[in-house]
C-alpha cells in the first residue's frame, strides 16, 4: 500500500532532485529551486516536505511552509504549498493527491488557520482551494515622465530602510531580518524569461521607498509588481517611468479591495483579478478566534461577544443569540471570508449576522506571489 509521509534528512538531496526535475532541468533550465525558495526547500523544513516512495524510488512530493501572516496587526497562521510534483513516470495514479490529504490533516493537526497555494488547477479546485477575486489589478503603459526623484539600483546599506517601511504595514508576512535578506536575493533570481530589478527611491537624498519589479520578456516585454513601498501619490508615476526606462509594454501591480489608501487614480486599465494562486481555511473555528482583535475594530463589542462560530460535520455555523447563518461548504466559506460573496437571501432576517459579515469581510490580504512566495 502506498502511503505519504514525510522525507528524512537523509533523503532531502533526492526531494530537491525530484523538484528540479519537474520545474526546471527538464524544461530547460538550471536545477536553482532550493535557491528560490530556500524557506520551502530546506533542511530544516524537511519534515513538511512530504513524499510518496515507491520501490525505494521518491515518485511524489508536496511541500509546506508555515508562517504568520498579519491581517490588521492580527496574526494569522497560514501554511503555503508549493513544489507539488510527481515524477513524469508516475503521473496519474493519484500520488499527488494521497498526499495533500495527509497534509491537510496534518495542518489541522498542526492549528494551521489558512492554506495558500501557489496553483490554480484542478488537482486543488476540486478538493475546494478557491480561486477568489479580492484584488484590483492596474496596468500602467509606460511614459517618458521626469521624476524630481532619484532611483537607484538596491544596495545593502539600504535594507535597514527597507525592512522599517515594510514594517508599516499592518497586512502582511511576519519576517525576521534574516528572511528580509535571505527572500531579497532568493525571490530574484532569474530563470526562464524572468529577470528582476530591486530598485530604491529617494528624495533628496532620502529613502522614501523601495520596488522590486519582474521583467518578463516574452512576446510583449512587460513588468509585474512583486512588492512596492512608496507614497501612494509617486506610484503611477515611478511605474511609468520605469516603464519606459526598461522598455516595457506595460506593468501590473495588484492592491486589495480593502487596502483603500493604496487605489490609485490614475492608470491606464484597471480590473479585478484573482488572489494568486488558491485558497482554504483549514480551521474555521481557530481562525475565528484568531481574527477577535480584527473584528472588534468594525463591529461593536456586544455583537461579537456574543457570536458563536462553530465547525459541523456537514457545514460551518455563524451564530448571534437566536440569529443562525449556516455555510454548507468551505468553497462557500472561503468565498464569504475572502472575497465577502453571500447569498442575500440566506440572510434575510439575520440583521446582527448581516452587520458582521458586511463589517468585517472580505479579509484585508496578503498579495502572496511577492518576495515570501514559497
């Protein structure tokens, strides 16, 4: 019987083989996966780096990374999958699949709140990873604008800088020092048709920001906004300038629904657009509990100590003295949570329930393909 468990230490080496294999030697491109995502792909992560063996031979792998993600300043514990594969020889015996069950009890097991995957297929839609739209996607063309700016390429004495903007934020991956620096180097490597800028911004001889941008060059030469720090008021413009300083058709960059003082107001095309990659709460309860100090920031006291949030054998309940909201699913909880879609009839008559989840959801987010992308 083929079973999944996690790889030993002795076994990392052949994991890794197997995920180069996969991703990149056999399209072409160096074995650089572990320098990519070294957070994911580590020694010290090999007990979340779960296999299926077959006659002494790794035919399957899915790898996990837990973190803390805040939302608000409230922390969250999220896993992040990446790295799913199966040697070509084995494909299509459901290995793939035997694991992330494992994982999945393995990350409830672990109080994992939140799982983030870096796919869309149907190996993770059909076991209710869902794609969400929470985020509006700007393109800006470029334009020959003069900047009373200065850009600069990225240097190290910048980072402290860097690191205290980053910090700011109050939507986002909790990151030690280390991991600023080490995911820096490693969330640019280049590959592919990828190449990357870190790029710093300063006025008057003053940091005022910083950008990394990926250069794609394909058939369009075109830009994608990994991560950004800078006034709100300078980001059309910076974009744009950078434009059309590297020759760019044009550049996206992704904002929350929710992260209001980051819209912008001028751009050249604007839609909303999928969270990258999908999504599943793990743990409804947890999380909720979890999510107390954000939800208390949009609705009165009274009302949430008297909610009650509780996971059924067929369902998730939301529950307000005698006010019942029943989620049949985690595709519909994921869906009201992230992206804040309810059915407006199931809350007819729920007025306390319906001031909640008007309130509070969907969640603030992290935009997970930036530099923590594991």
């Amino acid at each position: 019987m083929i079973k999944a468990r996690s790889a030993r230490i002795e076994e990392f080496e052949k994991v890794v083989e197997l995920i180069n294999k996969v991703f990149r030697t056999t399209r072409g491109h160096e074995p650089t996966m572990q320098q990519e995502f070294p957070l994911l792909i580590n020694k010290n992560n090999v007990e979340n780096m779960v296999i299926v063996e077959k006659e002494q031979e790794i035919v399957s792998d899915v790898n996990y990374l837990i973190q803390d993600v805040l939302v608000q300043g409230t922390k969250v514990k999220v896993a992040s999958i990446g790295g799913v594969c199966t040697d070509p020889k084995h494909e299509r015996k459901g290995y793939a699949s035997k694991i992330l069950d494992y994982v999945e009890k393995k990350l409830y097991e672990e109080g994992v709140e939140v799982l983030l995957i870096s796919g869309n297929r149907t190996l993770y839609t059909r076991r209710m990873c869902s794609r969400v739209k929470n985020f509006y996607k700007y393109t800006i063309k470029p334009e020959d604008i003069i900047l009373d700016l200065c850009i600069e390429e990225y240097d190290e004495k910048y980072l402290n800088q860097m690191i205290n903007r980053y910090h700011q934020s109050s939507t986002r991956y909790v990151r030690t020092k280390e991991q600023f620096k080490m995911l820096l180097k490693a969330g640019t490597i280049p590959w592919g048709t990828y190449t990357y800028k870190k790029l710093v911004i300063k006025k008057e001889d003053k940091l005022i920001g910083y950008m990394v941008i990926r250069l794609i060059d394909e058939e369009k030469r075109r830009g994608e906004i990994i991560e950004l720090n800078i006034p709100n008021h300078y980001v059309r413009d910076i974009i744009a300038h950078i434009a059309y300083q590297y020759d760019l058709n044009d550049v996206d960059y992704w904002v929350h629904v929710k992260d209001t003082q980051n819209h912008l107001e001028n751009y050249d095309e604007v839609n909303i657009d999928d969270l990258h990659g999908t999504i599943k709460i793990i743990h409804y309860e947890k999380l909720c509990k979890s999510l107390y100090d954000y939800f208390v920031q949009y609705v009165e006291q009274e009302l949430l100590d008297h909610m009650e949030f509780k996971d059924l054998d067929v369902g998730y309940l939301m529950k307000y003295k005698n006010e019942a909201f029943f989620i049949k699913d985690v595709e519909k909880l994921n869906q009201l949570f992230f992206a804040g879609l309810v059915d407006e009839k199931e809350l007819e008559g729920k007025t306390n329930i319906e001031n909640f989840i008007r309130s509070v959801f969907p969640l603030p987010f992290i935009w997970p393909a930036n530099l923590n992308y594991q």
